[in-house]
C-alpha cells in the first residue's frame, strides 16, 4: 500500500486529500480531512515546501478522484 496525495472532487467543490493505494492502484483508504501542510521545526521551512512540491507533483500526474456515497472512485 502506498500513500500518496490525490485530488478529490465532492460535488461542490474539489480537495486534496491523502490517499492509500492498492497494488492495482484504487483506493483503499484515505483520509477524510482535506490536507493542510505543516512541519516539525527541525524540518524549518525547506521541508514545508519539500512537502508542498511532493503533493503538487502528485496532484499533477494523478487521475482526479470522486467522492460518491463515502468512496473514493477513479472520475
């Protein structure tokens, strides 16, 4: 299982979210909460923005993802 961070449409409006992956690379869990980023202080602000480019390149080359009766589902 891999986490990764997905964007998540919800009908009104869209998120980013972290999301677990199954070997074949569907949803297997996720949190519910759309993601905030933040970092300990000995990560300082270069982890924070490590972090930030981590899920941009995510959000980026992942397939958008919809909630639909609490699930995550390929668009």
């Amino acid at each position: 299982m891999d986490w990764t961070y997905r964007i998540v449409d919800h009908g009104q409006h869209f998120a980013l979210h972290e999301v677990c992956l199954d070997e074949s690379g569907r949803p297997e869990e996720w949190v519910a909460r759309a993601i905030d980023f933040a970092v300990d202080r000995d990560c300082g602000p270069d982890g924070l923005i490590a972090s930030l480019e981590e899920a941009l390149a995510a959000a980026r080359s992942s397939p958008l993802l919809v909630l639909r009766e609490g699930r995550l589902e390929p668009a």
